[in-house]
C-alpha cells in the first residue's frame, strides 16, 4: 500500500513541479558547495557598512537612524535625524570630492545620454576621455550606474565602495579554495582580513584603486593554475582585468606576478629546461593579458607622454623614506614598520607609515607559519625573502620609485603595500589550515614573535615616537597605547585557543569558530577607525545651488541646440576643481592626472591660474581676451555677482545664481592672422616653477598676431606708494619686487594703484613663497580674496578715474620674489580686434562630443585657429581633403586656411586606439583558438602542429595528459622500438591498451608534483 501511494502521488505531481525541485535543489547545492565564499564577501560588507552607518554615511546611515529610532522607543535619549534619514554625511574627501566623483557624473552623463567614450569637453577645456577612464573610471561598477538617477550617484558609489571591499574578501577565499583545495570558515577569516586590511582602510576613498585591489587574490590564483595544473584562463582574464580596472596599480600586480612566477617555481624546481619553460608560459600569457587591455592602455600610455614629467631621476645615493640616512635610521625603520603592524591604529589616509596591518591573527601566526613541518623550507624562504624585499622597498627611496612607476607620489605613500598585506594573509592562511594537534612548539614560537613585535611596539614610545620630544615619530603618527593594549588582549586570547586545540582541549571547528568571532569584531573595529580617520562631508551644498545651477545648464543646453558650438561655461569661482564634469557643462577648469601639460602651461601663459606640476588649471573670472581666447560664452555667479558688467550680460538666473553671456564671444573657429603660428610660450624664467613673468604681456602678443593691431590691448599702471610691513626691492622691470624680512620688519604686502582714468581693472600677484590667501581693495574696503600660490589675472570690474586699487598678500620664509600688476583694458584696441576677428566665423551645423561641422566664408587666406586642446587624435579636414593642423604654442589647433567659401570638419580618434583595437583583437583571437585548441577533443589530433604547440604551451608536464602518457609508457614497454624522444608511439604501438591496464587509472591519485603543498 505504501509503494502504491508513493507512486500515486509521484504521478501526480506535474512535470513543471519537478523541474522547479530539481532547479531549487541546484540552487542549495550552490550554496551549500560555496557558503564560506558567499561569507567571505557578506562579513566585509557588512563590516564595511557597519562603519559607515556608525559615522552616518548615506546610504547606510538609515541603520544608525534605525537603532536610534529603536533606542527612542525604549524610552532612550536618542536623537533621531527624520529630515535625512539615510545619513547627514557623505564619504567625498579629497580627490574623490574633486576628481573621482566628478569625473563619475562626467561618465554617467555619457552612459545616459549616449555621448562618446573617446573625448569630453566637460573636463577641462575638452580631454582625452579613453585615458582619463583608464585611470579613473574602467569598473566595472561604474558602468552599471546607467541604471541609477543621478540624484543619488554619490550613495551608489558608497555602495560600490563596500560591494569593492567585500569581493577582495570573496575573491581571496577563492583563490585558496582553488590553490589548497580547502574549504571551511578559514576562508571567511583570510577573505575578511584582506578585505578590512589598513590599505583598504586607509584609502578606500580611492575608489579608483579597489577594483585592481580586489583582482589580486584571483591573479594570484590564475598564476599558480597555470604553472601547475597548465590552466591558463584565469591567469589571463584576472591579469587583464586588473590592468585594464587601473593600470597603476595593474602595473604593481605585474611586478607581482614576476614574484610569484619565480617564486613558485624556485621552490617546485624540477629542471632548468621545466623552469624555463613555466616563465616562458607565464610571460606569453601575461603578453596576452596585456594585449587584451590595448584599446584603453595603449591610448593611456601614449596620453601620458603628454602628461607633466617629473625631474626626479632615479636616486643614486643612500636614502631611506623612514628615519634618518643612516644604518640606524633603517632598522629605525624596520621597527615602525612591525609596529604598525599591531590592530586599531590609525591607517595612513594621506601621509604616514605604510598600511601594512591586517589583523592580529596574522601577527600570531607569523612564527607558526615558519615552523609548520607540513610546508616546504622553500616556501618558507620565499616568504620570507619576498617579505624582506617588500619592507626594504618601503624604506629604500630607490626601491619605492620603481614600484610607483619611476616617480615618487604626492601623498598617499607606499602604494603597493597591500601586496604585504595579502602576503601575510596568505602566510597566516598556510599556517592555521596547516596546523595539527600536538604542534604545540609551533604555537610557542608563534607566541615569541608576537610578543617580540608587541614589546617592539611599546618600546617605540621611547625610542622613535618620543623623538626630540614631540610625542611621535619622524613620519608624524602617534603612539597609541590603547591600540597596543588592545592588539595584546586579542593575541593572547587566540594563542590560548591555538594552545587548547593543539593539546588536544578543544575542536579545531570551534576554536576556528571562536576565532572568527573574535577577528569580526576586531575588524569591525578596524573599519569604523577607517572611516573616522579618512573623514567625510555633509550631503549639504554639493554641490552648491545644484537646483538652481542645473535649471541655468538646462537653459543653456536649450540655447545651444538650437546653435551647435563647442563653447564653454565656467563659475566665478570653484567649488570642484572639476566644476564642468561635477555640474554638467563643458569647462575650463581641470584637475585631472591625465592633464595635458601643453594645455596648462598654455592657459597659465594666457593668465589662468595653472600648476603643471599639480596637474590642473583653474579658471576665476578674468579679462575679456582671455575669454576670447578659450571660447568662453557664460558665466554662473553662485552669489549673483559679476565684477564684469561691460562685457557680461545678464542673460538668466535662478534664485541667487546669476547665469551671463559673454557679449565679447566668437563662435570656436575664426581666421587669424598667419603671424600667430610663431605664437610661443617662453621657458619660466624667474619665480618658482610653474610661474609666469607677466601674462599680460603674453595676451597683448596674442592680439597683435592674431589681429594684425600694434597698439597693445592693455595699458600697465605703475605703484605709486604701498604700505608694505616688509622690506621691498623694485627690479629694473616694472612689477617685479623682492620682498625679504630685516630688523624685525614683517611679511605683509601691499601695492597700491591709481586710475589715471575710467576703465575695467585687472590686476595679477605672485607672492613666490606664499602658503596663504591674498586680496584685494578698491579705496581701501576689501572686496575679495584670492589664492595666489597660483596667480591670475583678476577682472575687478570698471572703476572711475583716481580710484584707488590695492594688492595685498604676504610671504612665508625669510625672502620671497613678488609679481605684481596692475593694468587696464584698452577697450577701443579691444573692439577693434573682435570686429577683426568676428568677420571670418565658422558657421556650425554639427558639433558631437567628438565631430565639429561647419561652413566658412573666409575673406581672406591664414589660420582658422580654435580653442580645441593640440593632441595627435585630433583630424581636420578642409573641402573633403586632411589638413595638417598647426598647434598654437603646443596649446590648442589652427588649420591654413584661404580666402572663399570651405566646408570644415574637426574629428577626433584617440592616438593610439586604432592600434589598441587591433591588437585586442589578435590576442582574443589567439586566446580563443587557445581555449578551442586545448579542448579535450581536440587534444587527441597530436598530429597538428599548431594543437601541440598550444598543449605544450599550457600543460606544466607536458602536451598530453597523464593518462596518455601513462598508456604510452605501457605500449612502449610491450615495444621498446617506440620513440621516446618525441613522445610519438611507434607505428607498432596498440591504439588501445588492454582493458587490465585501463583498470589502472580508476584508482589513479595526483603525483605529489600536482599538489600545491606536500600532504
């Protein structure tokens, strides 16, 4: 009865109910196969969330508004914020408040509205898109952001932070699940200490750098597949995508992987001939990886010989980054090094120590790890060189200039420290799942280390972090006490639970659980000190008046569909460093590492406010022929004012956001005089680096050329008095001072300047050693402040006659060189030169992110000159034929033109792409034959050439399989007249061995060759 009920109800059971049975049993097998890899992503995130939440960074402050909501209710003294319940902070700090966000808005723009990948005109005055995403942008999670409303891009990038952080965990349990086929919570352990480890603490605000971060462990993974199993695919898939995420630190993984390559197979040596032939393999797949990233790393290459290059060169004498140059300044060094080590300290954000702590359990089993019998005395050494090699490149200057690219970086130091972190990750991975009952010496050595680097810690409060007295070391980070305490209770614990199991008191399952419990909370600890000393803003004011701002960039896109133009937009003053890209309109100012240095040092010449070295230009509201020159049209007043009233209109506005047009303003594209293509900008001659003599100059040569006036547009006012507290030195040429500390005499300036008559006002000052604000006065009452580490040309507006104007700064330091000037426009000389210009304009019918077309009908023959930045991408063609473009002083393109009617097409390819493009194809071609070629069918046509090469290629033993060359040694045995040199059988060889030899391979175990380690 029992067996016919079951089969009654088995037929009633539809088919579709099965399948959803067998499809929900695949789904729990999924999970139950891959848990503690699922866990290994979700403990970081939450962990990371957690953090955030704890310092009310939207999104994930609605669990802090949840808790308090929840605190309230039982009656609790809670304040609950209801206006923004998802969080009052934001995490944009620093560059990411003033490049990476901004340049994410830029890109979600373009995803959104189909705009090109290869330039953008929001960035600067327009910049190479394609090089700038490979720096900033290539995640894959940015792209994604397609789907999001740009209202809140600023909580999807948070969120994409944390996802980031949390697949560095993921991807590290897979890659020791792969490499040391063990599965178990140990994963979550190694997977969460990498993820929270101090770098990604300390600079998980750069976005930017997680991605590549994250692909480590895979890459790591794909490098030991290849040289031992002859599986390539992950090798090459992780290695492109970690370049091709972020090629600067993609360029560390590179150095890496040579580590891991060599290191492998000094410590699995078998022969010279198999050792040459695993780093052949590596190279040819590491080539192929790298071929597959040309489309962007090629563009972004040759972008960056465009790019400002420093003067240092490679260091040639003894100097250390840590401590003094000398032998006890470098173990100095070693000495903060380990005990920066320790949980709970600070993570260097900007300047400091390099982040080299990830968690206390690796600190435990550092000396278990160098005595654990189950691991190879090569492995051991490996480590421990390659750990060697790591801290000496943190120390040694010369070490550390290689591994940033050849350049020292501005801030943020030691960049590849969280290639160390990962190594102690892994080391305290091999030596927890390698431990054993009764190794009850390895935990006692384990014990010695962690206390020798506990004690080595506190023992810095007297001897480095008191240095002269200050309180903390010669790098400036504190001694913290409670941190070392902390790190000490926490290490105690976990050795007492490696004891109770090694003696046989406790499972090793429960000490690993409790261990686990115990690294969740020092991390979530660790995270919420990471987010507190990295910081963050209010979610208020950025940026500022954006309703208002985006209604004016509405209007103005309405105005310039109806007459296509490249023209700009920029703000009386900042708030981004990026104001175009954060704001939606094409700019001028640009802080970008990708920056055209011919560009900046072009705008600076022409009076922007430019730092080369800094990689950005700046642009405040300045003269009229400035705006000629760069294709300024409007121009946002946040505070409604502009100093500029002769040739600003107000044109819009909305609440106090004034929108106005430049009335001055020629379309981009207008013929100039031939005489302006000898145009140059001069070496800097005086001042600090990255200075001009004199703009104003510069700008009246421009006039000249381009529009055939000798009168200068400009008339210079010489000081009549000051009020200066230092001592002055007047140079032969006016405007050129020396300004130095005597006798007690101050460092305040002060130049003063009378109108001889009405007429708008410009003035520049450069205070060469200045570290603060300057400003200026109109008849003593101060109306504005300016930065003058970086001068310009201010406009201050139209005056009467016997005005007084006053330039004020002071100086750092015991001397300083001083620019000052002051001059008025000659307006008459000015609109003489705009009815030059204005009569030959381009008539635009196109203008794309990347295309402008037009019509012109020229007067006469000379340069039809464009405020378009001077790269190689950029095509011109004039009447259906390629015109070769002059670059005016290397800054921005011109084309020969001559008198009659022309049609005009710019269009822009970014140099090198084409070439990028065909290399990826040749090396996905190549991987994918590779793949085809490696194919268990296919490995059976030993007689094809090109099948063998690809087998011998990728297999660490050889083109065939162990089973093939096991049944070949049995057929070569029954004929010993086969070949053995080239692994051919003889044509007296059975095609088939007999079915007692096939029963050989049922039972078959690996050789000890194809285990990682020896078990």
């Amino acid at each position: 009865m029992s067996s016919a009920k079951s089969s009654a109800k088995a037929q009633s059971v539809p088919p579709q109910a099965g399948k959803k049975l067998a499809g929900g049993g695949k789904i729990r097998g999924f999970f139950a196969e891959n848990k503690f890899i699922i866990l290994a992503f979700a403990v970081p995130f939450i962990l990371m969330a957690v953090a955030f939440a704890v310092k009310d960074v939207a999104p994930f402050g609605i669990f802090r508004t949840m808790v308090l909501s929840i605190g309230k209710l039982l009656g609790f003294d809670c304040e609950v914020n209801t206006a923004r319940p998802w969080g009052t902070q934001q995490m944009l700090v620093v560059d990411l408040w003033h490049q990476y966000f901004p340049f994410l808005e830029d890109l979600h723009s373009k995803l959104q509205s189909g705009g090109s990948l290869f330039w953008t005109w929001s960035v600067g005055m327009g910049t190479n898109f394609i090089a700038l995403m490979a720096y900033y942008l290539m995640s894959p999670l940015n792209f994604l952001s397609i789907a999001v409303p740009s209202s809140v891009l600023v909580e999807y990038l948070t969120v994409i932070t944390v996802i980031k952080i949390a697949c560095a965990g993921m991807f590290t349990a897979i890659a020791f699940k792969m490499v040391f086929k063990k599965d178990g919570l140990a994963l979550v352990i190694a997977g969460t200490l990498f993820a929270m480890c101090s770098f990604n603490m300390g600079y998980y605000w750069n976005t930017i750098w997680l991605d590549s971060v994250a692909m480590l462990p895979l890459v790591f993974a794909g490098t030991v597949c290849l040289l031992r199993d002859g599986k390539f695919k992950l090798f090459t898939i992780s290695l492109a995508c970690a370049v091709v995420f972020n090629y600067y630190i993609g360029f560390m993984i590179c150095i890496a992987v040579f580590i891991i390559a060599v290191g492998y197979t000094v410590c699995r040596f078998v022969s010279f001939k198999k050792s040459f032939r695993d780093l052949l393999r590596t190279a040819a797949f590491s080539a192929i990886s790298l071929l597959l990233t040309a489309p962007i790393t090629i563009p972004a290459y040759l972008a960056l010989g465009n790019c400002y290059q420093q003067t240092t060169k490679f260091p040639t004498k003894f100097d250390i980054n840590i401590g003094e140059d000398t032998a006890e300044g470098v173990f100095d060094a070693v000495h903060q090094i380990f005990g920066n080590m320790l949980s709970f300290l600070k993570p260097t954000a900007k300047e400091g120590l390099p982040n080299v702590a990830c968690g206390v359990f690796c600190l435990i089993l550092l000396g278990v790890f160098f005595c654990a019998r189950k691991i190879k005395l090569s492995e051991k050494l490996f480590c421990l060189g390659t750990m060697c090699f790591l801290i000496s490149s943190f120390i040694f200057r010369s070490l550390d200039y290689i591994w940033h690219g050849f350049h020292y970086p501005n801030m943020l130091p030691y960049r590849f420290s969280f290639l160390f972190c990962f190594l102690m990750v892994y080391m305290a991975f091999r030596a927890f799942t390698s431990l054993k009952e009764g190794d009850y010496i390895d935990i006692t050595v384990g014990t010695l280390v962690f206390s020798l680097i506990l004690i080595g810690y506190f023992l810095l409060k007297e001897t480095v972090y008191n240095h002269e007295g200050t309180g903390a070391s010669k790098t400036g980070v504190a001694f913290n006490e409670q941190a070392g305490i902390w790190s000490a209770v926490i290490g105690v614990v976990m050795l007492i639970l490696l004891f109770l199991f090694v003696l046989k008191i406790l499972p090793k399952k429960v000490v690993t659980v409790i261990i686990g419990v115990i690294v969740l909370a020092e991390m979530c600890v660790t995270g919420i000190i990471g987010v507190y000393t990295v910081g963050s803003t209010t979610t208020v004011g950025y940026p500022p008046n954006e309703n208002d701002v985006n209604k004016l960039v509405a209007q103005i896109d309405s105005w310039d569909s109806m007459d296509p133009d490249w023209n700009r937009t920029e703000f009386t003053k900042t708030s981004s460093l990026n104001d175009g890209a954060l704001n939606g309109f094409n700019g001028i100012s640009m802080f970008n590492s990708m920056a055209n240095v011919n560009i900046t040092k072009y705008v600076e010449y022409m009076g922007l406010a430019g730092w080369p070295a800094g990689n950005r230009y700046t642009y405040y509201q300045t003269s009229p022929v400035t705006n000629v020159i760069l294709n300024l049209r409007y121009m946002m007043a946040r505070d409604g004012v502009s100093y500029d009233q002769d040739y600003m209109k107000n044109a819009a506005f909305s609440g106090s956001v004034v929108l106005y047009e430049n009335t001055a303003y020629i379309p981009q594209g207008f013929v100039v005089n031939n005489a302006l293509s000898s145009f140059e900008i001069e070496p800097y001659t005086t001042g600090n680096p990255g200075t001009v003599d004199n703009p104003f100059e510069n700008q009246i040569e421009w006039w000249q050329k381009a529009t055939g006036i000798e009168e200068p547009v400009y008339t210079q006012l010489t000081v009549r008095d000051q009020g200066h507290s230092a001592s002055v030195t007047k140079y032969a040429d006016e405007g050129h001072y020396s300004a130095s500390v005597k006798d007690g005499t101050g460092r305040s300036l002060k130049f003063n300047f009378y109108l001889p008559e009405d007429g708008l006002v410009l003035t520049y000052l450069k205070v060469g050693s200045n570290e603060g604000d300057g400003h200026f006065k109109i008849n003593d009452e101060k109306i504005g402040t300016f930065n003058d580490k970086c001068a310009f040309i201010n406009n201050l507006g139209y005056h009467t006659k016997d005005t007084k104007v006053s330039l004020c700064g002071d100086f750092t330091g015991s001397s300083s060189s001083i620019r000052a000037y002051c001059y008025m426009l000659n307006e008459e000389v000015f609109e003489k030169g705009l009815e030059i210009l204005r009569s030959n304009v381009l008539d635009a019918t196109k203008a794309t992110d990347t295309v402008l077309e037009g019509t012109i009908s020229s007067s006469k023959s000379g340069l039809l000159y464009t405020s378009i930045p001077y790269e190689k991408g950029w095509h011109a063609v004039i009447d259906g034929k390629e015109t070769q473009i002059v670059a005016i002083a290397d800054g921005v393109c011109a084309v020969p033109i001559t008198s009659g009617e022309h049609t005009v097409k710019f269009y822009y390819i970014p140099d090198g792409f084409i070439l990028g493009f065909a290399a990826f194809t040749v090396a996905l071609q190549l991987f994918v034959a590779m793949c085809l070629l490696t194919g268990k069918k296919l490995r059976e046509k030993k007689n094809l050439v090109p099948v063998r090469a690809a087998l011998w290629l990728c297999d660490t033993k050889s083109f065939k399989t162990r089973k093939e060359r096991l049944l070949e040694a049995a057929a070569n045995a029954d004929n010993p007249e086969a070949s053995e040199i080239s692994g051919e059988a003889s044509e007296n060889t059975p095609k088939k061995a007999p079915k007692k030899k096939l029963e050989l391979f049922k039972n078959l175990k690996p050789t000890e060759s194809d285990d990682y380690d020896e078990e």
